[in-house]
C-alpha cells in the first residue's frame, strides 16, 4: 500500500562538517510484504519518494511504476519495499523547508550544507530506527544511484546487492557544469541575494532550470520524434515552446530552491573516494552482486562511467558486477522511462539473488 | 586589412511578412584581395562579422582566424573576403538596436520579426551594394551555415559554391527546442513583460543564457578535459563554476535581449523548403559544388542533418556535394574550435574550385 510516511529519528544527525541537525524526521513511503527482505528504492535528485503508485492512495504516478509490484521486479509479494526521501530534498525528511527546533522556522538558508556522505549516513540511521537490520537490495537511480553506492561502500554489512541505474563511482564533470548553471541561475537573482528564496524571481528562475532540465535530461531525439511529419517551422516552434513551459508553474510550487540547490551540491561532492585512500580501495568495499545500468545517450552519466564502475569492482571481484547500457532516446531519462528494458536487464538479477536466499 | 565598416543599402528592406525596414544598414568587415573572387563568409547566431583578426586594427580573436590568411582556406592574397553581420543581429546591421529612421529611437522590441530567408534576402541586397555580382564561395557556421544556404537556394545563380558547417537543410528540433529555453527565460521575466528590455532581470536572462550556452553549445567531454587529473569534488565544483560564470558580465554587455531572440527565431524559421513545393524541390537548386561538414558531438546539428541535405543535394547532382563529420570534443563549438580539420577538409575544396576559374 502506498502511504505517506513520516519517523523521528532516534537521535540527532551530525554531518561531516560537523553541523547538527537536530530531531531530524525522514519522510518515507513503504511498499509490499513486511515481512520480507528489505528492498531499499532511492530516488532522483529533483523528484521525491514516490517510487510507485501500485494503490489508489496517491494516485501521482510514480518513478518506478513499471517495475513495483506483485510479481514484478521490486515484488510486493516478496519484499518490504522502503522508499526514503534523502536528506536536504523537499517532500518531507529534514531540509530548508522543514522547522529548525531551536527557532520555531523553516531552516531556509540555514540548513547545513550536506555531501552524499551525509545522504547515505543519514540513509543508514533512518533505516535503523525502522528496524531494517540489513538492506537485502539496494537499488536507484541517478542522485538515488549516487546514494544507494555511497551506502553500500560505508557499511558494506548492511547492504546485500545493488543496482545504481544512471550512474557513476564519481560526480561526472558534465554533471557539475549543468548543476552549477542550475546553482548560478538561482544565487544570481537579486531575491536570492537579499535572502528572500521565495521571491518571484528565484521562482523564476527554478522555472527557468525547469526548462533546462527538459533539454540537458532528454535528448535532441525526443524532440524529432515531439514534431515527427511536421515541415511549418513555427508550428514546430510553438508545438516545442508549449512543451517546454508546460507545467511549469506547478514545477516551481513543487521544488524550493534551497532544496534543489542542497541535492545538486550533495551530488556535485559524490565520490566513493571521499574518506579512503583511492577510489579502488572504495570499490574493493563494494563485495556485493552490482548491477549497473546506464543509458547510452545520457550525457550527465555517459556509459563509460558505468563501465569505470564496473570494472573496478571486478579488479577485486572477478564477475561480480555486471554493466548493462540501455538504448533511449530519452538521455538521462532513460532511467525513469524505459521501464521495459530496465525490468529485462533487473529480472535475471532478481531470479539470481532470490536463489542466494 | 581588418575594418569595421557599415553602408546605408540603396534601397528599403522589406520582410517576408511585409514589414518595411527604411534605411537599412549593414554592418560588415573585410579582408583580402579587393579585386578577388568573393569569398563570403557567415558568422554563428551569437556571434558577429569578426571573422579574422588578420591585423592589428581589431586584436580581438576572430572566429574563423585559423581560416583567414595570406595562403590560407580563405587566402587573403587571392579573395575580396566579405563578412557581414546579419539582419537582426548585434554588432551594426539594421536591428533592435539600431536607429528608427521613423521614431529617431531604436527599434526594441518593435523591431520586425525576421525569418531566415529575410537574412538571406537582405545579404542578397548588401551584397550587391557592395558591387558583388557573383560570390564566388560561400561559407560560414551555425547560424551562418543556414543563411548561405538559404541565399544559395533563392539565388543559386548568384552563389558558385557553398560551405555550410553545423548545419541541415531545416531548423532541428532539438535546436529549437534549446532555442526556446533562452527565449522562455528572458520573455519570462517582470523587466521584458514591462518592456524594460534593458532592465537587471533582462540581463540575467542574458546571463543565465550564456551559462546555459557553455553547457549546451559544448560537450560532457569538455569538462572532463577541464577536470583531468583532479579528485576533489569541491574543488571541481569551483573550477567548473568559476568557468560558467567568467566573462557572464561582459557577455551581457555584448549581447542585447531583442537582438538574441530575433537571430534565435529567425533560425528557428529556417527550412530551405519554405518558398518552395517541397524540399527536394528547394535542394535540387543547389547546382553548385558543397562541402557541408557536421561536428560527430553537436546536440543542434547533429550530422545525420548534414547527410540528409548531402543525400538531397546529391540526389539531383550525383557526387557534386560531399559530407565531412568532423571529431571534437567541444560539441556544437567545434565549428569554431577544430580549425585543423576544417582546414583539412577544405583545402582539396578549395583547389577543386580554383582549379575551375
């Protein structure tokens, strides 16, 4: 059943720079059996826990549909499915928008810049105090993916099999320039600067990184195929503007960008480096079934980052990730809308972790 | 010798759409043997006529410098090299910026709206103000790529031979599409929708544009270049920020709101078909020799669009247009930056026609 879930955790979160966050709350929505091995779903950076919607509670699509449900990949007859909404974004765990303890208001501003580290510790501490003693798979995409591996290299006990779709052992440089645009676009308003992150013009300008997004997180293909047979120019000019603004208003009361600017930081600071000596002694942590999974036309996280991945975890463990590149002309959403390849490539994956039981 | 020079047109321009433009000027420069054949040259939507910086009159770099010289593709001892700025567009030709014989203002935002065949129209008639009778080759990038098609289409008896770069036969989607972002993100603004085009939240637009044109107009590569060797996330993080943001203030100085849509949309209006029964119809009157050359990595014109016009071409005139992708990891900028092999794909071209005089 899909239902909108709230917990207090146990006990602060302090983050790596050393700033506490006190009474911290994760939002969360939960899936399928109880009883079963914990299947643990992370999402994307600017989109939220809402993995599935298999009931009629919320009838928002969600992330995962295609692959959440009974008898499917992310089998709610199996497994206790948990879908965590990371620390710092907008629909409901700790961040601007929530209430700071010690003033009564939302942290705005104030909330604490949080790395990935931060993401997966507090991932970690959340799924405690819900009582997951081990996560049995892991799985994700893009900022989801970054997290699921940041997790699975800190406590490598906890975490039984992943698989980060869209995806990478580091933040792509790629990715930081079009975050950092994002990131510019929004500090550069005069609302922003004279601390007011709810004026119009830094709602303007989420509506502008709306549209970016639409571009920099597809690709050209799509918007060939959005004015297919059409040869009047400004038909196709005002068919592909209509797309682009499509939404938009309802983009911006949806995301608050002290929230977008804290996932796109957090997943500018990603390396599974960070903390240990090299990136190989990182992945020689990693002594679990990988599945990776990239789109061949993504630009943020272009396959041979996937492959890079992949490969050193076999440097350790000969065979033991698998790197599948999935076709789209959907760039990096891919990751959401090819449902039909991503359950090809998951489902032997699946049949092989259900026998290791 | 490098010049800026500007001539009032002899007559009044008027558009497509019926709009008349009185006084019309362009804006131009131009190198070489003035007694040459005409070699003209096109510059990119964002760009100007500062094709070459071949002497000390303007040191700034020109976009085509590794082209222009004495022995070079475009040889100064041997062509009367014209480079124009485009109808529209900023640096001095008749646009938003420009004087309204009729007001004793500048246009703004009352300014017509101009397709590209008004870009290849009003070059047609400076030109021959400027004593052209016959350009002898035609060649020029993006934005220009597409006007001196277009010229050659409407007047193929007028252009000898053609070298289109980062082009197709119509406006792509997916170059639309991006289009229409920087458009959305000015239009969109409190300043523009209160005709303040000058105005702070205007110039941002502009700014924003020019950051988003970094990531858009390159490639993921790119900033893997920039990055190499380096680990730390955050000091990534500010080198590629430090990067987006440089010259931002001197870009919107250089760049006037009104001016930038009018090139995009006049691109956006780009289809050689227009005019014409069919677009087989408009391409079999490209009688003359063509390289076209695409960029493997540009998202705008990705070079499937330059086969198709060469197939189209070719259709009619077996073997008398040829292809050439060139590699780069700059993306759509490898127009600008692959100077080594646009001069190695040129020079057999340009002793083809010269052996034809």
């Amino acid at each position: 059943m899909t239902e909108k879930k709230f917990l207090t955790l146990s006990t602060s979160y302090t983050t790596i720079n050393g700033a506490e966050i006190k009474q911290p709350v994760v939002a969360y929505e939960e899936y399928g059996n109880p009883d079963g091995p914990v299947v643990l779903l992370c999402h994307g950076g600017l989109s939220n826990q809402h993995a599935a919607d298999i009931t009629d509670v919320d009838p928002a699509p969600g992330w995962w549909d295609k692959l959440v449900g009974s008898g499917n990949i992310f089998d709610t007859d199996k497994f206790r499915i948990l879908s965590l909404n990371a620390l710092g974004s907008i629909a409901g765990t700790s961040s601007a928008i929530t209430i700071d303890p010690d003033t009564g208001k939302p942290y705005g501003k104030n909330f604490p810049y949080i790395t990935m580290e931060d993401m997966a510790r507090f991932t970690k501490q959340a799924l405690e105090d819900l009582g997951v003693e081990k996560v049995f798979w892991a799985a994700g995409l893009s900022m989801g993916s970054l997290l699921l591996l940041n997790l699975a290299v800190l406590f490598p006990d906890f975490v039984g099999a992943i698989t980060p779709v869209a995806t990478s052992a580091y933040m792509t440089s790629g990715g930081i320039a079009i975050h950092n645009v994002f990131i510019n676009s929004i500090q550069n308003t005069p609302g922003w600067q004279s601390g007011k992150s709810d004026s119009f013009d830094v709602r303007n300008a989420v509506m502008v990184m709306s549209q970016m997004s639409k571009v920099y997180y597809t690709h050209y293909s799509l918007y060939e195929k959005m004015t297919e047979g059409m040869t009047d120019q400004l038909a196709k000019e005002k068919q592909l503007s209509d797309y682009l603004m499509a939404g938009m208003e309802a983009y911006a009361d949806g995301h608050d960008a002290n929230c977008v600017i804290a996932c796109l930081r957090a997943c500018n600071s990603y390396n599974l480096a960070n903390g240990f000596s090299s990136l190989d002694e990182a992945l020689g942590r990693l002594n679990m079934p990988a599945l990776v999974i990239n789109v061949d036309t993504d630009p943020e996280f272009p396959p041979h980052y996937g492959r890079e991945l992949v490969d050193g975890i076999n440097a350790h463990y000969p065979g033991l990730a698998e790197h599948v590149i999935i076709h789209s002309i959907n760039g990096h959403l891919g990751c959401v809308l090819e449902g039909e390849q991503l359950k090809a490539a998951m489902e032997p994956f699946k049949v092989g972790l259900l026998q290791s039981i």
